[in-house]
C-alpha cells in the first residue's frame, strides 16, 4: 500500500504537489489573518468586563458553528466560490481560540505584578512590552497552535466549493467508491501528517516563548517518581515499628 501511495505522489497527472501547496496556502493565510485579527481584538477586550463577555460568548458560540455552515453562508454573500470563501470561513474557524486564549491570558495576570512595573517608573507601553506579551505570550500560542491545527485538518472542506487541495484527493476518492481507496488515503494521510507537523512545531515554539521561570516553576509542580521515595521509606518504617 506504502508502494501505491509513493507512486500515486510521484506521478505528475496527479498534481500532488499542486494540491498540497494550496492546502498549505489554504492554512497559512487563515493562520496570519486569525492571529492578526484575535490577538489585538483580544488585548483590546481584556480590561473591558462587558467587551471581554461579549467577545468570549460571542466566539464560544462561533466555535459551535460548523465550517461547512459558515461557507453556506459566504457563498451567497460573496458571490462566488473557491480560493478566497475558503480561507474567510477558514479565519473565522481560527480567530475564537486565539482570542479566547488572549483575554484569559490577559484576565489571568496578576494586578499587583503590574502596578509593580507601574510603581519602577514603566510606561504603559514598558509595561505591555516586558511584563504582559513575556508572560501572556504562552498562553496566546496555545490558542494560535489550537487554531492552526483545526484550520489544516478542516482545510479539505474547501473541496466542496472548489478551494481545491487535498481535499480533491478526499472527494474524488469517495466519488469513485473502492476504486478511489488509495486517492481518498493518500489525501487523508497528507492532511493527516500535515496536522501532526503544525501541532508538533507549534508545540515546539510554544516552548521557547514561555519564560524560563515559568518553565521552572512547571518543571517543579510536576510529581516525579524519586521524589516520593524517601516518604515511602518513612511510611514502612513507621508500619514496621
């Protein structure tokens, strides 16, 4: 099966390469505009108790909306169909869990550890700069790597309305029954790995945006197996005795 799906990628009437450069334009450009457009709204909703309510409720019950919905929607908004309603369904599908992570990241930061800054003589923007991004920073990519992975793994709807990428390998395989099995698995084997990329990358990056006292202070509250021993030891000591 490996040896069917090498051949059907390497074979250039399937345009494997193609396909997988338009689903990788398919998620970058969701990916930027969502983090462009949900970064800022979310510092900017923050401090705002009925904005920051009204944005989290608002993208809690976007993120119930099913993306095929969403290009129903579109479609008839914009006239047409393809590249350009893909990638808008496709950032209103990443922009909710990066602004969520953001105004909770944000909600979450200690008030005295500010009005320390403010107390040192920090400016407004001193104090956004080097206390608030540092340390917010890892929880927004937590949203933005969240976002990135379900924008890849739903970018083969974009098939449907003919956005093109793996998805056309999904669709056709399902189209052409038993004998489309090795084009449906090639195409959801690429989405697949493709997604497992981005989560591992993202993941990656998000480890090195979090501060090293931060990493520390992980590192510590986890329970490690030799920790415990010397209390086991006690604990037989005393049932012995």
């Amino acid at each position: 099966m490996l040896g069917q799906m090498l051949q059907f990628v390497l074979d250039p009437r399937n345009k494997f390469g193609q396909e997988l450069l338009t689903t990788v334009e398919l998620s970058v450009i969701p990916i930027v505009l969502a983090v462009l457009i949900g970064i800022p709204l979310g510092f900017a909703v923050a401090r705002q108790p009925i904005a920051a309510f009204l944005a989290t409720n608002v993208s809690g019950l976007a993120r119930a909306i099913p993306t095929i919905a969403f290009l129903a929607i579109l479609l008839p908004l914009l006239g047409q169909v393809g590249f350009v309603p893909s990638v808008i369904a496709l950032t209103l599908l990443g922009i909710p869990p990066i602004l969520l992570n953001t105004v909770a990241g944000i909600r979450s930061l200690d008030p005295a550890t500010l009005d320390a800054a403010r107390g040192m003589g920090m400016t407004r923007w001193q104090v956004l700069t080097w206390i608030q991004v540092p340390l917010v920073l890892p929880v927004i990519m937590a949203g933005v790597r969240s976002a990135a992975v379900q924008i890849v793994a739903t970018s083969t709807l974009a098939a449907l309305v003919g956005g093109g990428g793996l998805g056309d390998f999904v669709l056709g395989g399902i189209a052409l029954g038993a004998a489309g099995t090795l084009e449906l698995t090639v195409g959801a084997v690429s989405i697949a790995a493709l997604a497992l990329l981005v989560e591992v990358s993202l993941a990656y990056v998000q480890r090195l945006v979090t501060p090293a006292g931060l990493r520390t202070r992980e590192q510590d509250a986890t329970p490690r197996p030799r920790d415990a021993a010397p209390e086991i030891a006690a604990r037989r000591e005393e049932v012995a005795a």
